[in-house]
C-alpha cells in the first residue's frame, strides 16, 4: 500500500534548483534512509511532502486518512508548560474522544429510553476505542518512551522553557514516537542525543512496524535501522534496497560502470569525429562520412556528472602555549543550582580530550565556564600564557543576513574577495552557496561557514562542542583528519565515539562529577 505518492516535483531557491522531476512512492513498513550530502535539499524535501514549502511544480499526494509525524527541531514549546503535559498532547485524540464520552454521559438524564439506547451504543463504542488505543495506560507509555530517551532524569515536571537544545530535541522526539504515527520523519533526530539514548532510539526504530524516513549523516545508526536508501544527488533521488553499505557498494559500482561507458563512448566520438573530418571532402569516401555524421548526431552522448567539490580542512598553528591550557580549582558549574561537584582540573598542552557524558550534565557549562563565557557558581578557572583559542559552539541562535562571503570578509578584513571565496570554496561549498545568504543554507552549509572562519584563525587550543552535527559523511572524515593532523590541542564534545576515538588522548566522563542522579 502506497502511503506518500510525489509526481513530478520540481524545486528551487532562484536560481538554485533542487529538485527536477523527482518522482517516487513510499509504501507502507518501508524504513527509508534519506542521504545526500550537505545542501542537496533533503530537508527541503521534508518541508514540501509536510506542505510547509510549496513546490515550484508537481503532485504531492497522501493516502486518506494517514497520520503524519515529524521531528521539527524547530517547533516551538511554550513557557509554562512542563514536559509531562507536552508528552501527554500526543494523545490529545483519546482525551478528546473521553470529553465526548463524558458528554454524553452528562446528557443521559435528559433523554427519553430509545435517545438513552442510542447514547449507551456510542459512549460503549467510545470506551472501547480509548480501551483498546491504551488510554488508561498513558502515563505508563509517558513514563516508558520518557525514561528511554533520558527524560525522566531531568524531571518531567520540568518546564521546557529552562531546557537545552538538546533536551528540547529530546521532549520533541519522545513526543513523536508517542504518537505512533503511520509515518515518521525523522531530520538528523540523534544529533543532541548521547550514546545510550541513541541505542534505546535504534532498538525503537528496529521494532517500529511503520514507515519512517530518516535523514541522518551517522552511518552506524542508518545501517542499523533501515532498508531502503534514497540517494539525493544532482537534483534526482534515487532508490536502493538495502542499508547504507549496500548502497555504496552499488553506487560505486554503477559509477565505475558509467565512467567506463563514457570512456569508451568518447573513444567511439573520436574516431568518428577523425573519418568524418579526413572523408567528407573526397568524392568516393564523402557517403560513408556523411553516414558517420548521421550516427554522430543520433547518439546519445553519455555525460558525467559534475564532481562535487569535497572539503579541505587544514587549521592554522598559533605560537607554542604555556605547559599548562587551564587549571580550575574547586569549580563548580550551573546556572541557578550545581551542576557539578567541585572541579580540580587541568589541560595540558598537546592533550586533544573528549567530554562524554549524557544530555543536560553541564558539558556545555564547563567549555563556558573554561571560557570565561559565563561565571561559575563558585572556584575557579586560571587560564595559560599564550592561548589562541577557536570556540565551535553547538548552537547558533542569532538570526543572520549576511551572505557567506559577507560573514568571512567581517572576520577577515584583510582578505581580498578572491581569497573569501576560494576559503569558503575549501570547505566544500559550490559559487551558489558561497553568494547566499548565510539563513537559507541547511545545517551542514551553515556548519562549514562557521568551520571556514576557524580553519583561518591561528589557534593552539580548538574547543568543540558537537562539530559534527549536521555535517555530511565526507565533511565528517575530513573533520576527523584534519583534527588527528591539528598540531594543537583539543577540548571536544562529542557523542560519536566513532568520529572521536581516533583523535582524542583522554576521556572525560562528566557523569562522574556531576551532581544529577543516574
């Protein structure tokens, strides 16, 4: 059964075209992969088949009467409101089916006996239906979904207006897959989530028996979920069965296939270009000649497609620092309440470190904190001589009007509009990219414009929180050389033990200082 049918679609931001004459059907208990690299338009994609983007052409068409679920990271949570209360909007559609119960109940003793019949058959037929979809189990489903994905050690009672991004990201999820919907679409839904609610999240989604579509740059996660993957490349989307291996292997297969089609087509261009050229003007050979022209005309020329620019990372040394980055003495993180016990630490240089550890512990507090960004709630933070820090942060919330070169050229002065752009173009972004604004780009575009500004300070101490959210595959691989190569230190935090395990010299746990109970 055909749950999404797309004819036709065809997109783009003026002069950039996303998609041409996209066509596909999704049918019902696939688990889809959606893949591209970054600004192929796979989050532009999700917007238009949930009608918050309007195609330039084609048919979107949903079968009746199928409910939709999607992640937005965007949806906004109203002040006030504890988690526990969000949670339960999931199933707003039982509360309202016992209001209508509870109505007709309420009407009972004004009815005369065959109105009171007919009332008793509905308010049955409504009882059953909230048995029979759980109502009388809500809070326990609230409870179970809450408690996988690391909810409950933050406090439903909480209000979500105090929360992190990614305890937001987390509430908005938890929400999601209470619902139940017979389709999810799910945008990157583990960026912000740590290692062991990432696992709750695969063995959820192994288990799920409807669709889904996932967008998502972790490998592991993707080959562990679905078995489909939609490929986003050059405007087209293409399908292959199987996970993501799978899909490279036959991508790379049908690659190599093309490129030596188009060899040996080439070869055959060439040599009928040359008989053509050396025959046409001799009386005996000119029929033959024109015969090859004929050929020449009718043949479908095999054209490759265009190489996408990959990027190149290379982050520029500062001087030598001091033997010691920082040292704190009993320091003791948060905003309103600790967050940690106090924290006797130091860095020293040529130490690249990683801050592991669950949602909402204070990981960001304490790069903050180092920083000098926000005050601890008591101790201290003693910085080293010499220090040229670059600081990723893990969220950007201003909105920006600039275009990309505008936003390196306010940094770099000094820079000539030709060096801007061949910087920006180093980390994988075409011309199109370059000269738009910094708003419209997607999460992984936006990410190496903030990466490019990095990769030309002079820095000895690079601080990361979360880089590689949003980033594609082949920006994530060069991200992990370019650290691994980086003759500097590193403070990082990361939940991919596979981007990090290789780069890194020390692990931190931040469970063990912290003052929430696990």
């Amino acid at each position: 059964m055909s749950l999404l049918t797309v004819s036709n679609l065809s997109h783009g931001f003026g002069d950039r075209a996303i998609f041409d004459d996209v066509s596909f059907r999704l049918l019902k208990g696939e688990h889809i992969g959606l893949i591209g690299a970054n600004g192929e338009g796979k989050s532009s994609f999700m917007n238009i088949i949930t009608g918050k983007l309007e195609p330039d052409s084609g048919n979107i068409n949903w079968s009746k009467h199928v409910r939709i679920g999607y992640l937005d990271q965007h949806a906004q949570l109203q002040q006030g409101v504890s988690m526990r209360d969000v949670l339960r909007t999931a199933f707003q559609y039982l509360f309202d089916m016992e209001q209508e119960m509870n109505d007709l109940f309420a009407k009972m003793g004004e009815v005369d006996a065959d109105e009171l019949e007919q009332l008793l058959e509905e308010t049955g037929r409504l009882q059953d239906a909230l048995t029979n979809n759980d109502f009388y189990k809500i809070d326990a489903k609230v409870e179970e979904v809450a408690n996988g994905l690391g909810l409950n050690d933050i406090g439903l009672d909480r209000d979500v207006h105090d929360l992190s991004g990614g305890q937001r990201t987390k509430v908005l999820l938890a929400k999601l897959l209470l619902e139940k919907p017979d389709i999810l679409l799910l945008d990157e839904p583990t960026n912000y989530l740590d290692v062991e609610h990432i696992e709750w999240l695969k063995r959820y989604l192994q288990e799920y028996d409807n669709a889904f579509i996932l967008i998502s740059h972790d490998i592991p996660f993707l080959n562990s979920v679905v078995n489909f993957i939609y490929h986003m490349e050059n405007q087209q989307l293409t399908r292959y069965p199987g996970d993501y291996n799978e899909f490279l292997r036959v991508y790379e297969m049908k690659k190599q296939q093309k490129e030596a089609a188009y060899k040996k087509q080439q070869k055959e261009i060439a040599n009928l270009k040359d008989f053509v050229a050396r025959n046409k003007a001799n009386a005996a050979t000119s029929k033959m000649a024109m015969s090859r022209q004929k050929k020449l005309d009718k043949m479908d020329v095999i054209e490759l497609d265009a190489e996408k620019p990959k990027p190149q990372f290379h982050f520029k040394q500062a001087r030598t620092p001091g033997k010691y980055l920082f040292e704190t003495t009993d320091l003791v993180i948060g905003y309103d309440e600790p967050l940690s016990r106090p924290l006797t630490l130091s860095m020293e240089r040529g130490q690249k470190l990683a801050l592991a550890g669950a949602n909402g512990i204070g990981k960001t507090t304490l790069l903050r904190s180092i920083l000098g960004e926000i005050s601890p709630i008591s101790g201290s933070v003693q910085l080293g001589e010499h220090l040229h820090i670059g600081y990723f942060e893990q969220e950007i919330k201003v909105d920006n009007n600039n275009t990309c070169i505008e936003e390196v050229w306010e940094e770099f002065r000094h820079f000539t509009q030709y060096e801007v752009r061949g910087a920006l173009a180093k980390c994988g972004l075409t011309r199109k990219h370059i000269e738009s604004k910094v708003q419209v780009l997607s999460g992984g575009e936006k990410a190496k414009v903030r990466l490019c500004k990095l990769i030309n300070r002079e820095t000895n101490l690079l601080v990361l929180d979360e880089p590689t959210n949003h980033l594609d595959v082949d920006a994530k691989n060069e991200l992990k050389r370019a650290l691994q190569e980086y003759k500097g230190s590193v403070l990082l935090i990361s939940h991919e033990p596979d981007f990090y395990q290789d780069i890194v010299t020390d692990v931190w746990n931040c469970e063990d200082w912290t003052t929430k109970v696990f």
